[in-house]
C-alpha cells in the first residue's frame, strides 16, 4: 500500500466524482460528456509515459477567464449564484487536473471540490444523486486520510531537506504500508466513518430548520428541468409538442377521514394554474392582471386556521399531501376529480399547512395559490378541501369558500411592479408590460371573446340546438349554462380526434379557428381552449386550467406519481350561483387515458420500486422538515423512555429471579455477587482463550503447520515464531512474501536486489529449514543469533539507502 | 541491544531496547489545532452557513459529518499516543557535513494502531519552558533545522524502528535533549504532542575531506614508505642480538646454537619496526585579516576573498582533521600539538583510539578563547607538518637551532591540500546554493568510514 500513489489516485476519483455529481445535479448531459471525459483524460496526460503538465501561467490566466465567465453567467445570462459557482469550480478543477500539483494543490482541488458538492447539494434532491454523495463521502473519507498521513511525510521530508543543508538529499520518509498497516487503516476508517455517519444522522435530526431559503432558483438556466407540459403560461399554434419525459414531478398522497384514497382506475387533475385571458396576437393564454390583483398573501398559519375545521366537521374534508420532486416554480398545485359528462366541482381551498413556506398568495377569484418565495427542492405541503361543494351565501349569491371571510379582512395587495413582479404573467411570452387588455371587472371576468366571434358562436348554437338548449347571449347566467358546457364538451370529444401533432395554424388564422372549424385535431390545450372560446362566445364565463392528470397509482407507497409527461389542460366553466366554477374536460378520455398509460411488466414495476425508494430518500432526507423533526424526536423520545422502563422491568426481574435463587440455593448476596464476578472472569477468559487460540491457528497457518501432528504442530510454532517476526519486518518496508513462494525463493529474490541489505534473511531463512526440516533444536546461542539478525535486518531495512 | 543509554540523568546498561522504551515516560502532552483545523473548521462554518442560507437537507447532513469528524478527531487525539515510548540511538561521534546516523526506536504498547507519527528532536524547551517565546532551539548553529522522522503506521504491542536524516554542519558537541512525538491522525484538525527527555551528546569532528595523494610524502621527510626499524628489540623480523633466555620467552626465539655452545639457555631478540612518524602542529596563535590577498587558483579565488579569519581557521582546523585521518590511514604514528589554545597536545601514536583522541581534541577546540601567543620553541621545533590559517609554503621550512625542517600547510591554499576544492564558506553558510542542486559535493575519503569509525568507537 503506497498512501502517496494511492492518495493521488483516490483525489482524481474524488474530483471526477464531484464534477458526475455536480452535472447530475444540474441535469447537464453536455456537461457530463464534456467535463468527465476532459477530467478523464487528465490523468493519462499527467501521470501516464510522458508526464506532461500544463504550465502555471496558463492555469492562472484560465482562472481569470472562468472568473469572466462567472461573472458573464450571473449578470448576463441570470444564472442563479449556485449554478454559476458549480461552472466555475469545475473549470478551476479542470484546469488544476492537468497542472503539476504538490500538496498545496492537492489541497484547493479537495477544498473545490467540497465546494462543489455543496452547490450541487443545494440543486439536487434525486436519490441518484444521494448515492453520489454517499459514495463521494465514502471517498472523501479515505482521501482525506491518506492525504493526511501523504501530507505529513512531505512536511517531515521538507523538514529534512531544508535542515540537511548542503549534501545529498535526505530520503523520502516510507509511505509503503505493510499488510498489517492496511488492515489496521481499513478499520481504523470504517470505524470513523461509522462514527462520523452516527454523529451526522444525529446532527441532520437535531439541527433547527427555519424552512426559509435565501435562493432563488428559479432562474431560465438554473438547472431545473425543462417541463414540456405545464407552464404558468399556453401559446397555441407553436407546432408540435412533445409528450415530456417520464420523470416524477410530484407525489400526490390522498386521504379522507384519515383513510388513503386512490386506486389505479382512479385519475385526477392537479391544478397548477388558472388561466383567464386569452391574447389573439400571439395565441396566448395567460392569466390576466385583474386576477392578479386579487391575490392576497397570507401566512400559512392563517390559511390552517381557517381552514377549516368547521367545513371539515359539517361536510369531510380531502386531504392530499402534494411533495415536489425538485425546484420548478412557485406554482403550487391543488386537487380537482376528473370530470365526467356533467362536469366535476371546481376546487375549493379548505386548509393548508406547510413546514416550507411561510405565507403564500391566494386568490379567491380564481382559487389561485402561489408560493412567494423559492421553494429549494424536496418540499411538500398539504391541502384540504371539501368533498361536497361549500355552502350557497343567498346575500352575495356567491359560492363561498371558508376562506371567503379570511380575504374580505386581508389587505388586497396593490399591482405589483414589473420588477419585483412574481405573477404568472411574468414569462418571457406573454408580459404584462404594455399589453392594453380590456379592463376587466367582476361582471366581465372570463367574458366575452373576440376571435371570429361570430363563426364560433353559431358553432356553438348550432351544436347546442340539437341538444335541445338555447341561451341568451345577454345574460349573465343561466340555469342550462353548465348542460351547454356538457353538451358543447360532449361535442369536441366525440367529433375532434386527440393529437400531439399540434398543426401549425393556416397564415392569418387563430390555431383555435384552425382547431375547430378546418383541422378538427390536436392536443389537450386546444381542446380546451375549443371548449372555453366557443362557452364564452354564448356568454358563459369560461377559463382554462393548466396542470396534470394524475392516474399513476403506485400500490407500493399508495399514492400518485405525477410525470412530465402527464401535463394536462381543461376548462372551467362558471356555472353561475349555487354552483360555482365547474370542471370540464373535452379532450378524448380514450385517448388520454391511453397518452397517459403506464406502462406495464416488470421493469415498470422495478421502476416503480425505486421511485417509492426515491420518494420515501426526498420525504425523510430531502425534505426533512421542522414537522418530520418534532416527530422524530417524539417517537425517539417515547422509544428511549420504552427501552427504559423496559430494561428497568428486566432488570427488576432479574434481581428477583437472583433473589429467590439465593432463597432457594442458602446464597446470601455477597456469595452471589462474588458468583456473578466469577462467571464474568470465566467469560473473559473464554473471550481471551478464544482470541489466543485464534491467534495461535493463524501463526500456523501462515507457517503451514496445520496438517501436522499436535504436539509437532505446537513446537515448530514456538521455535519457528523467528521468521515470522521477520517476515513482519519485511512486510513492514514493502517487502511482502506471497503465498504461492517458498521462503527459500523468497530470500534468493531479496538477495538479488540488495545482496548486502537482506544477508539477515538468507541466515534466518536457512535455520528455518534447519528447525523445520532438519530436526534441529535451538539453544540460547542461537536465539541471540536470531536476536543479532532480526536487529540488523530492522536497521538495514529502515537504512536501506545505506 | 546493549549499549550504554542515557535517560534522565541515568545510565543504562546491559538492558534490553524494550525495556529502555517502556521506560521513557513523557513529560508533556500537548493538544493543539493542528495545520490543518483552521481550514477544516472554515470548510465546516461555510457548510453550516450554507445549510442555515440554502435550507438544503443535504448540507445539514454533510455538516454532520464533519461535525462528526471533528469529534472523532478529538477522540482519535485522546487516545493517541498513549502507551508510546521512544528512545534515541545516537553514535559518539559525527562529522561535520556527514550524515549522522540518527535513530528511534518507537515501541506502542497501547492498544491501538498510531498512524502518521512525527518525531522531532527538540532543544530548549525544558520543563516549564515551552510556553516561552522562540524557545526552539538551534544547536548552536550546527545544524540548519530540528532532524524529523516519520513513521507511517505502529500497530499495538509493535516495536519499529525509523531513522531521521541529520547532517551537522559544524564541528562541536551535538547535544539532543528531548524527543517531541506527535500526530495529527486522522483529518490533521487536532495535534497531539508528548515529549520525552533524553539527553545524548554526540562529538562532531571538523569537515574531512579527501586530501591529496601525494601531499602526505610530500610533506613528510622519508614519505609514506619510510618505515624504521628501532635499535632496540621488538617484534620485528630483523635479528638484532642475542641476550640470555628471560621466563616468558617463546622457545622459538631460543638460539639452540648458541646455547649448546655456552650451556645457557640464550634468546635472539628480533628488530622493532617503526612506523613513520607524522608530528602535526596545528598553529592557531594569531588570527590572519578578514581578507587573504594575493595570488588566488582556479575557482577559489572568490572564496577566498571571501574568506574571514575565523573561517580561515575553521579551515585550518579542517585540513589537519583530514590529514590526520590520512595518516591513520597510511599507517602513521600521529601527534598532534595545537599553539595559542591551552592543553591540546598530544604523543604521536597510531591506533583507532588515539585517532578519535585527536579528532575529538579537535572538535573541541573554541576559537572563542583567548589565544597564547607565547608558545615553547620546542613546541615548533618537533613539528613535521605545521598547519596554519594563513598561506602555505611549498619550500620545507627549516628550523631554528635544529637541522630539521617542517612544512608549512596553510588554510588559504586550501585547494592545494585537498583533491575536491571546497568552499568552506558555502558550506558553513546556512543559504547554500548546494542545497537544491544536483551536484553531489564533495565528501571525504572516509564517507563510509566515519560511520563505521562512529559505530566503532561508540
């Protein structure tokens, strides 16, 4: 074992390590490829035939170039500080990688690439990348051992140097372990890292979480996937789109009164967001600064409260409990039934509570929520909503929600300026900034439509007088509003084909026009907002909500993983009073069921299997949170005070059973005591025993006395001990003797490298085979020989430039 | 091994290695931050601070770990090096600008492994006197740092031996006075340090150098062949007369001609061989100026220049330690006679001892003292070879009343002398330009006999 060769080697793995992890966190494939194979590369370039380094001139001035570029990506491109940081430690690496590298170095690429982990730390919350670090930890560990002891020798061979003077050099200090050094610095390091991984789990328990984060990731380029599915914002007519990657965004855990609900036949929608305006210039459907300006921050304490114990009480509440995979946006989603024919009941905000957020926005017009803060990956919250529709205020003649009152007593929030503005109107398609949208006000909200107004609405008619319906354009609701939207639902998904196609619209034509009346197909966005333009064209109020279908059950953990690729939009239709925000989806139930399918087979099982894992490493690592803290540590807290009151039960036991046991047996208590010391000594000379005759197997089997009779057996053990005390010296300096060679090979190899330095081992090596095969006892002359030869074999091997 | 130790005062004979070790207690443990603790404690803030800014779970976790390894390395420090003992073994003797065979033995008998084991002689810092500030010592100038060894791994009940490079670089005595052991094992956060005391002095003779071939002869009247024979009986192989038999005879010196023919018993007595003589006088009476003016040879000329008194005369002191040790061995009686320092003279005589005398006498010598100027005649009058800080003579020099002559040896020549020049003034120069080079300096012709010498005479 030479700890300075394999101190280098563990450094590099360590780095590179670092630099897989760092790229995992940041979902960079390009990266991955680009920087693993550069750092790759680097040890064949520096310590392979030819040895070359880069000079230091040149790692200096590519500092100076990754610092610009540090600086470039934080102002220029906005990337997040953390994100920036990972580049930049990586390039620095990179560079140090091919440099020439004394400890010092050593030392800043360990330091970097610690820092690098811990950005990296901040961006991940796979599993995957929880293996990295466990593994990257692991390494770290015995590195920064060997680094140590390398470390150590250079400082003492410096000291040397420098204290030598003129003269030749002074040698190197050996870090050639022996086998007995290796065995001891494994145990040495498992015990440490066993400790070390004890006190760090205790750590991560006990250390106060404020759930309050001062990042802010979520920057275009700070690492987050790219979501193919849902956004705060939908342009139509932008070509095709894909189906988005499986990857779980979400966990969604259902219950009520107390029992999970969900089941693999089972689907519904998680609403992201609710969209109400609907731009013609650039198809875009956003949500408009009227329903922006309805948004309230409020604590989360407060939303708990009133959430609603008294809605609870009178009609059950559904509870789900929503953990975010990673960092995506400030969006948070809630929960709606899938809706049938007749339409599914809007939702309704009853309760939440989070141990990550402290306040959020919320708005009762369109029951928008809306974290105002970054929320760093892992996270979860918990909703509750009724499960039967809220009561019906006869004053207002509004559904009202529990939190309806709440609102009316908070302060409405002034418009946000653009700056600071953290609206879902914020993207870089559709900005607020100088659109002149109509005002809207509490009448005109989700009204009216101005895109071939005309042509939809006799569509629409003409699709609703055969149903036997007609509706005033003029009012504001009407007792069939929400059997049109059936019946008008019922139409598109009967007579338009569901596609991912997503056709380009004719020039000139809105892609809702192109949808509706010339490509009759596409995907869900424009079913919905087929549904949406041709409800208001009638006058009904009519919006649409973006998000996901959640029909992925998974048994093992009970309950839904939500992908990329479920993302979903429908339509919500006012119904007017008494029944509120409808849910309505027109896209082909067939045909997203089938989109949306799992699949099956034992890989989708295996794969299921290791997203419970996952899920289960986000919900008690990642995501460990004040609230999982203060149960941990009741559940420890009454574990410790059981295994106390039952070892105090034992013991009591114990000390009756002794105590009759001396009734029975005429012992009083000093006898028994005094019988209790004796089987303990008994005991530890049985461990002793054991050890020594353990210790004795192992001389003799290195000796290859086992075959041989006892008493033979025993007494070559004693008097050849010589040469294996000798065979510890040579292991000591790096001279091991393999299994496969005879002692005799062994000496003849030793002799030919240094004739001088191992005569010891040829004397010694021939009163072997005198004792071991010739019969030959030893006297006291002889074991001041053996004496003389292993003092002189000690001193030349620690001389050995002698 | 059995060689008299010495450890507080006491002497130790006859006693086992082991023995000594177990008996070395330290007199001081000290626990410290060691290098590496600042940046790990740095490293460890940064994470906390990360971990309190990011609300990351992960960096909650991996401040625990190192939370985790400072507490180990607090428990690593507790019980490290418990149950150490170190002992020294020093030879007698060094050489000035030779390496000195400095050696430990390190014996655990705790019952851990220690890894990464620093011993570190130390000067200066007694009992109570640590905390002083500066306190290192610096061997009075002979040697450029304290001599370090390492030991990668000592496992429990090991005894193991390591050696730690040290070169004086002036004559004088050496003294050590206490070992510092101690380990940073295993993240270098905290350094645990203990400290034994054992005293040993070891004599340093001046640089030797390899002296010219023929300068000896040269120097010398009858050359390195002139061997005598006495007028007188001894063990020769020359008849030199006969006397009549004394108990303790050999029978074989018996004249059995002689004795049949005078009826007693009469003994031949064989010649005494003489080996030749070389009366060395080292003359120190008056110091040369700081600057030796005149004609220069070759390379030295800057050295020479350069050259102060005291160096001069720490040359000289040099060229008579190398041609003493030439004349040990070429077979030469030597005595040696040293003006202007008191008591330094010696019969010439030729053995092992009597040349370790003499070198010793020499590492003695204080230039420091001061200097008698008025040395007997016949101090000077029975040099052969007369060795002095100024220039030499390449005429023999006759003396006064005598019909002898001697030869002047002087220290500014110094080339003339020595088959390797040398400039003695980089290499009493703790800045050495020969410390980072290449080029092996000069050794002496008795590299590997001094060693061998020291073990010899120890």
């Amino acid at each position: 074992m030479n700890t300075a060769l394999l101190c280098r080697k563990l450094i590099f793995t360590q780095v590179l390590l670092g630099i897989v992890a760092s790229c995992m966190a940041e979902r960079s494939p390009g990266l991955l490829l680009v920087a693993g194979a550069i750092g790759a590369m680097s040890w064949y370039v520096t310590e392979g035939p030819r040895g070359r380094t880069i000079p230091r001139w040149s790692v200096n001035l590519g500092a100076l170039l990754a610092m610009a570029w540090l600086a470039g990506e934080m102002m220029g491109r906005r990337v997040s500080v953390v994100v920036a940081m990972g580049h930049f430690t990586i390039v620095l690496q990179l560079l140090m990688l091919y440099m020439r590298k004394t400890d010092r170095e050593y030392t800043q690429l360990l330091v970097l690439s610690l820092l690098q982990m811990i950005s990296a730390s901040v961006l991940s919350v796979s599993m995957i990348y929880g293996i990295f670090l466990g593994i990257y930890c692991v390494v770290a560990l015995v590195t920064v051992l060997l680094f140590h002891l390398t470390t150590a020798a250079d400082r003492v061979h410096a000291a040397n140097v420098k204290a030598a003077g003129v003269g030749p050099r002074p040698v190197r200090p050996e870090t050639q372990g022996s086998l007995k050094a290796r065995r001891h610095l494994i145990g040495s390091t498992v015990v440490f890292g066993f400790v070390c991984g004890t006190i760090a789990a205790a750590v991560f328990i006990v250390m106060p979480r404020t759930g309050k984060s001062g990042l802010d990731l979520t920057g275009p380029a700070n690492g987050s996937p790219r979501q193919a599915g849902f956004s705060n914002t939908v342009q139509l007519g932008t070509g095709p789109i894909g189906t988005g990657s499986r990857e779980p965004m979400l966990n969604l855990t259902l219950s009520s009164h107390g029992q999970p609900v969900g089941h693999p036949d089972e689907a519904w929608l998680v609403r992201g967001v609710a969209l109400d305006h609907y731009n013609p210039q650039n198809h875009t459907w956003s949500r408009s600064n009227f329903a922006i300006a309805q948004d309230r921050v409020v604590a989360v304490d407060a939303l708990d409260r009133a959430g609603a114990a008294s809605v609870g009480r009178r009609t059950g509440l559904y509870e789900a409990e929503v953990a975010l995979r990673d960092v995506r946006h400030r969006a948070i989603f809630s929960v709606v039934s899938v809706p049938f024919r007749r339409g599914s009941s809007g939702f309704v905000l009853a309760g939440f509570e989070s141990d990550n957020l402290y306040d959020v926005s919320y708005s009762p017009l369109d029951q928008q929520l809306r974290a105002t803060e970054t929320v760093i990956g892992g996270s979860s919250y918990r909703l509750a909503w009724p499960i039967t529709p809220p009561r019906h205020d006869p004053k207002t003649e509004r559904k009202v929600s529990p939190l309806d009152e709440l609102m009316r007593q908070t302060k409405v929030n002034p418009p946000r300026s653009e700056g600071t503005s953290f609206s879902f109107n914020n993207s870089s398609v559709v900005s607020p900034r100088g659109e002149e949208t109509p005002e809207i006000t509490i009448q005109t909200y989700s009204r009216g439509w101005n895109v071939e107004t005309r042509r939809i609405r006799e569509l629409a008619q003409s699709v609703i007088r055969e149903a036997g319906l007609e509706r005033d354009l003029q009012a504001l609701h009407t007792p069939d509003d929400l059997a049109i939207a059936s019946v008008l639902a019922e139409y598109l998904r009967e007579h338009y084909e569901y596609d991912l196609v997503n056709p380009v619209p004719l020039r000139g034509q809105d892609p809702i026009v192109t949808f509706l009346f010339e490509r009759r197909r596409g995907h869900c966005e424009l079913f919905a907002a087929g549904l949406a333009a041709m409800c208001r064209s009638l006058g009904i109020p009519a919006r649409l909500a973006t998000g996901f279908r959640a029909s992925e059950f998974n048994t093992i953990g009970g309950y839904y993983v939500v992908r990329q690729s479920n993302a979903h939009a429908w339509t919500e239709v006012d119904g007017g009073p008494g029944s509120g925000w409808v849910t309505f989806d027109s896209t082909p139930t067939a045909s997203v069921q089938a989109e949306h399918r799992a699949p099956e087979g034992w890989l989708s099982t295996l794969r299921a299997a290791y997203e419970h894992i996952e899920f289960a490493w986000i919900r008690r690592v990642v995501a460990f949170d004040s609230r999982t803290q203060e149960q941990f540590l009741e559940n420890a807290y009454q574990s410790i005070a059981a295994i106390g009151h039952r070892a105090e039960a034992w013991f009591g036991r114990v000390r009756d059973q002794v105590f009759k046991l001396g009734h029975r047996t005429h012992f009083g208590r000093l006898q028994i005591v005094a019988l209790s010391i004796g089987l303990l000594g008994l005991g530890l000379a049985a461990v002793l025993l054991t050890r020594s005759y353990l210790n004795r197997r192992r001389r003799l089997a290195r000796l290859q006395l086992t075959r041989l009779p006892g008493d033979r057996r025993r007494d070559l053990g004693k008097r050849l001990g010589f040469y294996l005390t000798m065979l510890d010296i040579l292991d000591r300096h790096g001279h091991r003797r393999p299994d496969w060679q005879s002692p005799r090979d062994f000496a003849d190899q030793l002799t030919r490298e240094h004739p001088l330095r191992f005569d010891p081992v040829v004397a010694l090596t021939e009163l072997f085979y005198d004792v071991r095969f010739g019969q030959r006892e030893t006297d006291a002359a002889d074991h001041q020989l053996i004496q003389a030869h292993l003092k002189r074999l000690e001193y030349t091997a620690v001389n050995r430039h002698e | 091994m059995a060689a008299a130790r010495e450890s507080h005062g006491k002497t130790f004979r006859s006693t086992p290695i082991r023995q000594i070790i177990i008996d070395m207690k330290p007199v001081r443990t000290r626990v410290r931050i060691g290098s590496g603790g600042v940046l790990y404690l740095i490293v460890s803030l940064m994470i906390l601070a990360s971990a309190f800014y990011t609300q990351a779970n992960l960096l909650f976790w991996g401040f625990g770990l190192t939370v985790g390894g400072l507490v180990v390395s607090l428990g690593a420090a507790a019980v490290a090096l418990r149950g150490l003992g170190v002992s020294r073994i020093v030879p007698r003797h060094g050489a000035a600008g030779e390496a000195l065979a400095l050696r430990y033995h390190v014996h655990n008998r705790g019952w851990l492994p220690v890894f990464g084991v620093v011993i570190r002689e130390d000067q200066g810092r007694r009992r109570g006197q640590h905390k002083k500030a500066g306190s290192v010592g610096t061997w009075g100038g002979m040697l450029a740092g304290a001599p370090q060894a390492w030991l990668l791994h000592l496992g429990p009940g090991q005894t193991a031996q390591t050696a730690a490079p040290c070169r004086p670089q002036r004559r004088g005595k050496l003294r050590f006075e206490q070992i510092e052991v101690s380990t940073s094992f295993p993240f270098g956060v905290i350094h645990k340090t203990v400290m034994f005391v054992q005293e040993n002095d070891v004599q340093v003779f001046p640089h030797l150098y390899r002296a010219r071939r023929q300068l000896l002869g040269s120097l010398t009247a009858g050359g390195v062949d002139s061997a005598q024979t006495l007028d007188r009986g001894g063990g020769g192989g020359d008849f030199f007369g006969v006397r009549p038999y004394r108990p303790g005879d050999s029978p074989r010196n018996i004249d059995w001609k002689r004795t049949a023919r005078t009826g007693e018993l009469v003994a031949r007595e064989l010649t005494m061989p003489s080996p030749p003589l070389l009366n060395l006088v080292l003359d120190l009476r008056e110091t040369p100026p700081m600057a030796v003016s005149g004609k220069s040879s070759g390379g030295l000329s800057g050295v020479q220049s350069a050259a102060s008194g005291r160096q001069l005369e720490e040359r000289a002191i040099s060229l008579a330690a190398s041609l003493i040790c030439d004349a040990y061995l070429r077979g030469f009686k030597v005595g040696l006679k040293v003006l202007g320092l008191p008591d330094v003279s010696f019969r010439a005589q030729h053995s092992l001892s009597h040349r370790t005398q003499l070198l010793e006498s020499l590492a003695d010598l204080d230039l420091n003292q001061p200097r008698d100027e008025s040395a007997s005649p016949d101090l000077r009058q029975a040099a052969d070879v007369v060795v002095w800080a100024g220039r030499g003579s390449s005429l023999p020099l006759r003396l006064d009343g005598t019909g002898r002559t001697a030869s002047v040896v002087g220290a500014a020549d110094f080339d003339r002398y020595v088959s390797m020049p040398t400039a003695l003034d980089k290499l009493e120069s703790s800045d050495a330009k020969w410390r980072h080079s290449t080029r092996r300096p000069p050794r002496s012709a008795f590299s590997g006999g001094v060693q061998q010498m020291m073990e010899a005479t120890a």
